[in-house]
C-alpha cells in the first residue's frame, strides 16, 4: 500500500483518511512511491487557528530563549543530515551531496536567525524634548505563511521559518506537493528542539490552499518563492487583501566570458553552474555570454567536449553529476522548449533529448543540451527552461554583453569572468540585476547579506534573509513618551499648561 505523507499541525501529524491526493514519484524509476494530501480551505483554516492560538505565548517568550530553540534545531539537523539529504534527494531528484547542500544553506540562515535578540531591537532617543523619550520597537506581526518551491525542499522553507520563528510569528508552511517528505520532518525537529506545539504547521495542498492563505485576514505576511507568473499572482492577491508579500520568480542568469578570462576556470563555472540539479536551479547560469569571436569559438569547443563527459544517474548513486528531473512533465516542457530552439535556427551542439540510464528506463532523464548561436529573440534566450539546458549567445563587445542582461526581463543573478578589475567593477555598478558574482558562477549571498532579484525575478520591496527578513516579519512601534519634571512639587499639582492646537514638535 503506498504510504501517506502527513500534515504537520498543531504539533502532530495528522492523516487525513479522505478528500484529494496528490501522487508524489521517485524521479530517478518513475514509480509512485507516496501520495499526499491536498487540503481544503476549511482545513487550511484550521491550520491558521491553530497557528494563532499558538503565536500569542510565542511572541511573549523573549528572543533569547526562541533563539536558544533555534540553536538546538541546527544540531538536531546536523545529526540527521544523511538521512534528510536521502530522503530529499529521493524525492527531488538532485544528488545526495546537492541535497546537503540544499540544507546546509537553510542552515546557515537558521544561524543568523539565532542573532534574534540582537536584531530585533529598536531604538532610543532620550531628552527628544522637554520630559521626552523615544523609543521604538519591533514586534511580530502574528500569524505568516510560506509557500515554497519544489527545486529546494530544505533550503526555501527555512530561509523563510528561520527568521519568521525567531521574531516571535507563527508559520504556516504550505510547501511543493512534489517533494513535501523533508518539510515535515524539519518541523518534527523543531517541535523536538522546544518550540511550542502549534508554532510552525505544515498543510500539502493546491492552489485551493494557497487562495486561502491569501485571504484569510488571520495571514499577515505571505513569502513566496516560484515562477513568476505565480509570483505575480501571489502578491497582488496578497497586497489586495491587506497582507505584507515578498515573492521571488524566474530567471535568465547570465555568465560575461571576457576574452581575458581564465577560460577553463569560466567553463568549470558553466558546467556546475548550468547542469547541476538539472538545472532546476533559479540561480543556475543559463545563458554563456562570451565576448569576441575568438572567445565563443574557444568556449563553445571546450563546454561541447566537458558536456559529453557529464555523467548522469540515479539521485541516490554516488558517481553521478545530476540526477533526473522532478516529473515527466519537467521533461516534456524541455524537451518542448529543445525542439523550439532547433525549429529557430539555433545550433545544437549537444542534444539530451531520448537519454535513458540502463534499469532506470522510466525515469525522469533529460541529458545535457547545448545551443550556439542563439539571438536574443529565440524563446530559448528569453524564457526560463529550468532544465539541464545551456545556450551560447555570442557578444561582440562588453557593451553589447552588458546590454543583454541589462534589457533581459528577469534580473535574477549574474556572473562576469575576467581578469581585469576595471571590467568587473563597472560591471558590477552598471548591471541591471540584483545579484552579481565577479568569478563566481552562482551568486547567492551569504545568510547575513540578503537574497532577491529584480526587475520581473522579485515582487516585493524586502529580500530574503539578512537583516531585511526581521524588518518584512516584524512591524516597528514607536513610542514617544513625556514624563515632566515638576508636575508635582511639595505635595501641591502645578497648573496645566492648557490645551494647544498646534502640532507637536520638539521646539
């Protein structure tokens, strides 16, 4: 009988015995190796109750014990990393190794988040006026959902439950229906390290769950990480019902190959960077950008001999560079978008289209593809594949490669290789993208820096993590206060001063 993979709720796991499922595959056979539940909104609104009720002696614990609960957590992970990294990848599909990186960048956020007492306090300004004091101070803003993304299981809910738990919310974690498994056992571990029953909930579900977390008043901030239509849809629901909203899309990440690059070390980049995890990366390089005919024709013989070396295989096998994809259906949309490219005119250099591995003929394989001579008009350029696909599009100069990912629609990340310090500096200042790596094919900040993209890769005006996650999950009271000395003077009340009409200030 195929198990069930249960709600996280009010500190238990709940199995539900009726209403919809959802099948959940193992990528690597194509089997149906669970089922989970897709909640309904009634449900959902039974989850935020819980949620509720739990927040108010959450918030009123002090920052310093919420942080010591966050501390436990980390070696409570630490302990169990193989088996999570397993069961990750056996649902996902990345290798065991990307699978602990997939965690290990969750827990790095949960680090930071232990900073908590530090980051959350406010400010004080004494003698402002005559008697008087400010103050301000930063609270919780209740109740908070998270909608997070197939691709990182591990690393997205924690980057958002993280500093969420640690400024005193509660959370409501709908997480991907693909692979929910690891989303569930992390709270079962928070729960294990001291924080209250009820505090942080997981509900599978649709879009019937995630339509009710945008409207239910008790949701006061929604993060969310996916496509970008869905991204769009999600904050726009989100401010129209009155709720903070912080949603992050797609991308086209882009890698300038300078024709001073270190070219092996840039096509190193390209190849980790463009196909590992299959691709089903936001920060992957998708796009090689090389400088200079000389440069292309050198990049684009060194990555067509290194893509035929790649070795790809079962998720959980040791001595493989990627695994299959999430679905069948990953696969057809890439192999749609191949076929796409080939019928405008790009060159093929590498074709994964029909890749099988030997006892696995039912997985979800795509092999490594790479195109040459892509034009910014092709579907390939402009739109996100999310697949083990790299296109070759060819710059004559810097300004024409800075120009490319400058008028791309997604400003995610971007990468230049080279070894000038001036090109990489006015790049840097110059590029119209939200993060920037100078040799450094996959820019994702460190915990305490923060993480988003721009133009139509982020909805929202706070990133992820860093400082800017306290400030979206907390709302700033400001206190001002009088205490006049001289009110009372040998037992007797002075004279009011009478009302004024004028607005205050500190004259």
């Amino acid at each position: 009988m195929t198990r069930t993979i249960p709600h996280f709720v009010g500190g238990s796991l709940l199995t539900p015995e009726d209403g919809r499922f959802a099948d959940v595959f193992d990528p690597s056979t194509g089997a149906v190796q669970a089922r989970v539940p897709l909640a309904s909104a009634d449900e959902v609104r039974n989850v935020i109750a819980d949620a509720e009720a739990a927040q108010v002696g959450w918030a009123a614990t002090n920052p310093q014990k919420r942080a010591r609960v966050l501390l436990r957590f980390l070696d409570l992970v630490q302990r169990e990393m193989q088996s999570l990294a397993e069961l990750l990848a056996s649902e996902h599909g990345k290798t065991v190794d990307d699978a602990k990186g997939d965690i290990q960048r969750g827990l790095e956020v949960i680090e930071f988040a232990a900073g908590a007492p530090h980051l959350l306090k406010g400010e004080y300004s004494t003698g402002a006026g005559a008697g008087i004091d400010v103050y301000s101070m930063r609270q919780p803003l209740g109740v908070v959902a998270a909608i997070t993304p197939f691709n990182f299981p591990a690393m997205i809910p924690l980057w958002k439950a993280g500093p969420a738990l640690a400024a005193g919310n509660a959370v409501v974690l709908k997480p991907s229906e693909r692979d929910p498994s690891v989303p569930v056992r992390l709270a079962e571990l928070f729960l294990e390290a001291g924080l209250p029953a009820g505090v942080l909930n997981v509900v599978h579900g649709d879009k019937e769950a995630v339509d009710t977390l945008l409207t239910d008043d008790r949701i006061r901030a929604v993060g969310f990480v996916g496509s970008t239509p869905i991204a769009e849809y999600i904050y726009a629901t989100a401010a129209a019902h009155g709720k903070r909203a912080q949603c992050f899309g797609g991308a086209k990440n882009h890698m300038i190959v300078m024709p001073d690059a270190d070219l092996d070390q840039a096509v190193d980049a390209l190849i980790g960077a463009g196909y590992g995890s299959a691709g089903e990366r936001c920060m992957a390089i998708s796009v090689a950008v090389p400088v200079g005919q000389e440069t292309a024709d050198a990049l684009a013989a060194k990555l067509t001999e290194r893509v035929a070396q790649l070795r790809i295989g079962p998720s959980l096998a040791a001595d493989v560079d990627y695994g299959p994809l999430v679905t069948r259906a990953a696969v057809e949309r890439v192999e749609g978008y191949i076929q796409q490219g080939v019928d405008e005119g790009a060159t093929l250099l590498a074709d994964g289209r029909g890749f099988t591995v030997p006892g696995h003929e039912e997985g979800f394989y795509l092999g490594p593809t790479l195109f040459d001579h892509v034009t910014t008009d092709m579907a390939i350029y402009r739109e996100e594949i999310f697949g083990p696909v790299l296109v070759i599009a060819r710059a004559a100069d810097y300004e024409e490669a800075l120009r490319m990912a400058n008028e791309h629609e997604y400003g995610n990340g971007v990468a230049i290789f080279t070894r000038d310090g001036d090109s990489a500096r006015d790049f840097a200042a110059r590029v119209d993208v939200g993060m920037v790596g100078v040799n450094v094919p996959i820019p994702v900040p460190i915990a305490y820096f923060t993480f988003g993209g721009w133009k139509r890769s982020g909805f929202g005006d706070l990133n992820q993590h860093g400082a800017d996650a306290f400030r979206f999950y907390t709302k700033t009271k400001t206190v001002t206060s009088r205490w006049p000395s001289g009110i009372r003077q040998s037992g007797a009340e002075q004279p009011a001063e009478g009302a004024s009409f004028v607005i205050p200030t500190m004259h």
